[in-house]
C-alpha cells in the first residue's frame, strides 16, 4: 500500500499504539466487507494529509479476532483512536471524509 | 475532471445514483457519447451508499453470467469499471437537492441553500434505489453496531458461536439468517405473519437448516440490555403474550423504502414513495428527467430488472436529447 497507512498485526498491535508518536486511528476490516472498501481510500487520504499529527492503521479483524473483541468490536468498520496508547473515541460504520475528519478534529 | 470544473457547466446526462441501475445507464450513455456525469453517493454502512445493496450482500447467485456466484461489493466493482472504461465521470458525492422546474435542471452538492447548483443537466437519470427500514424502537441508532446490525456480511463474523435474531420473512431475511449461521450457533428468525413471502429456494434453504428456528406471528417490542444488546422483548401478535428471547445480535430485514427524500415535490410519487414512471419507459412526469432502478420498482427489486432499466433510461435519455436537435 503506498503512503503512510500502516499494517497492524496481533503481535504488533500493543507495541505500535503505545510507542505511537502521534495518535493513532485504527480501522477494523476485512476483505469480505462492502462498506470497508469504500472508505479505505479515504482513510489513506486522511493517513497523507495528517502525516505528523495522525496515524492511520488497518487491522485485518480476520487475522486478529482476539483484538477486536477486546475492544468489543461488533460490527465493521469500526474506527478506534488511541491517544497516548487508551482508546479515545469510536466511530462505528462508513462515512464521508467530512464527518470522519469532524469527529477527529478534537484530537488533532 | 473534478466537481469544481464542472461548476457553470451544463451536461448532457447526469447520473444520481450509483446500483446497478445508475451505473448501467452510465455504461450505455458513456458508450452514446453523452459523457454522463455520476453522482455516485457517500460511503454509509446502510445501502444509501456507492453501489447500493449489493455492497452489503455476499455471493450473488441469480445475476446472469456468473454460474459460480460473484460477492456482491464485487459486482459493483465491476459496474463502476466498466462505466469508467467508457468515460463516465464517477463523483463521490451525494446530490444534496434538485431544481426539475426549468431546463437545464440544476443538482446541488453539499449546501442545499446554496444560489447555484453544482451542475446543470439537459437530463437526469435518478436511480438512488432504496435502503434497509429499521423497527424504530428506542434506542435503535444508539445499539447499532453492539448487537442491532443492518448488515449480515459486515457483522455475522462478530457473532461466532452465539444464539441471534434476524426479524423478516422475505428473501434478505432468509439469505442473512443462512448465511449467518456459519457463524452462530443458533439463528431464530422472528416474523410477524404465520407464512414465509420469501421464495420458495430461500425458504427451503432456511426451513433445511438446523441451525435456524422460527418464532412465527411475533414481534419485537423493546431491545434489551445497557450499552451492548442482551436480548429482545418479544410479542406474540396472536396472544398478545410477551417474552423474551436472550441474543446477543438481531439484524434486521423487514424491507426496504426508496430514497426518494430529494425529490418531494418534483417528481410524482406512489403513496408508497416509489417514484412513478410511464409504463414500460423510464419517463417521470418531468421531461427529460428519467427513473430507474429500485426507485421506481417496488415490485421486482432485483439487480437485474435495476439494470435493465438502467439501460432503458439511458437509451430514452439519448432519444430525448436527439429530439431537442
């Protein structure tokens, strides 16, 4: 993938958000799901222009089922912000950049 | 070519709506030369959303040309290329409101109060299909996405081994209470009449599954639980009985109501909100602005009617700008 969307993986998940320079904003997806393509892209574009002040990351929920439930992760796309490695708030389901970037605003 | 050029500008054929319908018009209107604009939508996770329905379904099975099935977010992948193979302008957006009064018509994006549109057009082809209805019990919105779902492919995975609830009787009930249950335990399907409407292999794929059960002439009264869904209040429409029916997860599939908010006042409707066309056309009562699509078809509803009428749409819509010559 190019630019600055990074890959979590079970094993790596606990390491990247804590060490995180920046707050990190982490999509729950899967292959097998619509409405998680759509955004994708838009993600990607929001990983570009916040580069130094957002971190994207993409967790495939299928390879890591143990994460998404523990934090109680139900339906897809779930987007989580960690701020300084604690959950700061949830967005549940695909939106418009303008209504995701809305919600971020605060933590950036 | 982005929004902002096309601001001022009037074109031939402008496309709101991105199913199957939408994106065949844009294929058969593309391929006439008429450089047709789409307005495909914004991402949602209700059907009201780039490529409509079937982006919230997995294996097809009925659409014509793929004896194996093909996923749903698939085929429309397929539409929207095929559409931009030819030309079509795909815009991520989401018309906002519509001035059908005088030609050319005039779509607004973003500020519905703005003064000028966002473009004009000599035609319009609507196809913005229809969305999933929700029960509109309390606290609905504040539970979807801990354990009230509108999409058995995004969530079914969340609900391994657990014991939900898909409410319906029609074939989205059936396709999602099966597919579902290669992950549950245990589906019940809780529908408010005696008897199935849905198709007759639909039922007998649900009715051989022995993972699904039934609660007939049922209803769910009240979703149970704090934050997350714990179970539903369940009435019996025959006894007037209550009870409850301990799930983790309920999705609904009762049916659908077009997306036809935009066009209050502009175009003719059925009570039902169904746009109305002339029969066999895709002509509303405004010329040069045609329907097609789920829309307009509370009858069918299939992907492939919505892209046959796709089709019909653009070929009128290029019948109509000829005769304007």
């Amino acid at each position: 993938m190019a630019g600055p969307t990074i890959t979590l993986s079970a094993s790596t998940f606990d390491e990247e958000i804590n060490s995180a320079s920046t707050p990190v904003l982490v999509d729950f997806w899967a292959e097998w799901c619509g409405p998680c393509k759509l955004i994708a892209p838009i993600l990607d574009e929001i990983a570009s222009e916040q580069e130094g002040r957002l971190t994207v990351a993409k967790l495939n929920v299928d390879e890591a089922p143990d994460v998404a439930r523990r934090f109680g992760v139900m339906s897809i796309p779930t987007m989580i912000l960690f701020d300084g490695g604690e959950p700061a708030t949830r967005m549940v389901g695909a939106k418009p950049k303008e209504a995701l970037l809305g919600e971020l605003a605060e933590y950036l | 070519m982005s929004l902002d050029d096309l601001a001022g500008r009037e074109v031939e054929v402008a496309i709101i709506g991105s199913g199957p319908a939408g994106l065949t018009a844009a294929i058969y209107a593309a391929r006439a030369n008429l450089h047709p604009v789409v307005l495909e939508g914004e991402p949602s996770s209700t059907s009201d959303q780039p490529g409509g329905q079937l982006m919230l379904t997995t294996d097809v099975e009925n659409y014509p040309g793929f004896p194996e099935g093909v996923m749903g977010p698939e085929l429309m992948q397929r539409f929207r290329d095929q559409a931009a193979r030819f030309g079509a302008q795909i815009h991520t957006v989401k018309a906002s409101r519509v001035d059908f009064s005088e030609q050319p018509y005039g779509i607004w994006i973003g500020d519905p109060g703005a003064d000028e549109p966002a473009l004009r057009a000599r035609t319009v082809i609507v196809s913005t299909g229809a969305q999933s209805i929700m029960l509109g019990l309390d606290r609905e919105v504040e539970l979807v996405g801990h354990g009230l779902s509108t999409c058995a492919t995004c969530d079914g995975f969340f609900f391994r081994d657990q014991h939900i609830a898909v409410v319906g009787g029609g074939d989205s009930a059936m396709e999602e209470a099966t597919f579902l249950t290669r992950f549950a335990s245990r589906v019940t399907i809780i529908h408010r009449r005696d008897a199935l409407r849905a198709s007759k292999i639909m039922q007998r794929r649900a009715f051989d599954n022995e993972r699904i059960d039934f609660m007939w002439n049922s209803v769910v009264e009240e979703y149970l639980g704090e934050s997350t869904l714990a179970g539903l209040r369940i009435r019996d429409t025959k006894t007037g009985e209550t009870s409850t029916l301990d799930v983790t997860g309920c999705f609904i599939a009762i049916g659908h109501r077009p997306n036809t908010d935009l066009f209050v006042g502009q175009l003719e409707m059925k009570e039902n909100g169904y746009l109305v066309t002339e029969a066999n056309s895709t002509r509303t009562v405004v010329d040069g602005v045609f329907a097609c699509g789920d829309v307009q078809d509370d009858y069918y509803r299939q992907a492939v009617t919505a892209a046959g009428t796709g089709c019909m749409a653009a070929i009128e819509a290029e019948r109509y700008l000829e005769s304007l010559h």
